[in-house]
C-alpha cells in the first residue's frame, strides 16, 4: 500500500484514519492496512499481539518501538524498512 498518501494528515486525538491520527490510531491504521493486524485501541494490549525483543534485537519491518517507562503515554511510530 502506498502510504504517502497519509503525508500531511493533521494531528487529531483519537483519530485513526487519513482525515487525522493520533499516535495510536497511525500505527493501528498502518498495521491493520498492511498487514491485517488489528491492534487493541491502546499500546497496553500490543503487548500481548506480538513479542517482546531485546534491546540488542535488529528491528525488522513493522516492528514497533516503544520506550519502557512511557510505553503507555506514548508511543513512538513504528519503523518501517525497505
């Protein structure tokens, strides 16, 4: 899926679709479009969807990132590789 579409959509809190994204919905939208996989609403449940990784770990494509003590306040974007 081409996702540049998405490029300039406005920050909206709650939002998870192209007219506005919150951290947690561009992620969930990126997920489920390119892959199918429908994440809980909020990182709490992710953990339980995937694996956790080490920190030594190489990060692949799809991976999502997420900082230990703000895991649940923040999430980063996932990383996206070629």
């Amino acid at each position: 899926m081409d996702f540049s579409r998405l490029v300039g959509a406005p920050y909206k809190k709650g939002g998870s679709d192209a007219n506005g994204f919150d951290c947690y919905g561009l992620v969930r939208f990126v997920a489920h479009a390119a892959r199918g996989v429908d994440l809980p609403e909020k990182p709490i449940g992710w953990r339980r969807c995937g694996r956790l990784l080490g920190k030594d770990a190489p990060i692949r494509p799809f991976d999502i990132s997420g900082m230990r003590r703000v895991w649940y306040h923040h999430m980063p974007r996932g990383i996206p590789r070629n």
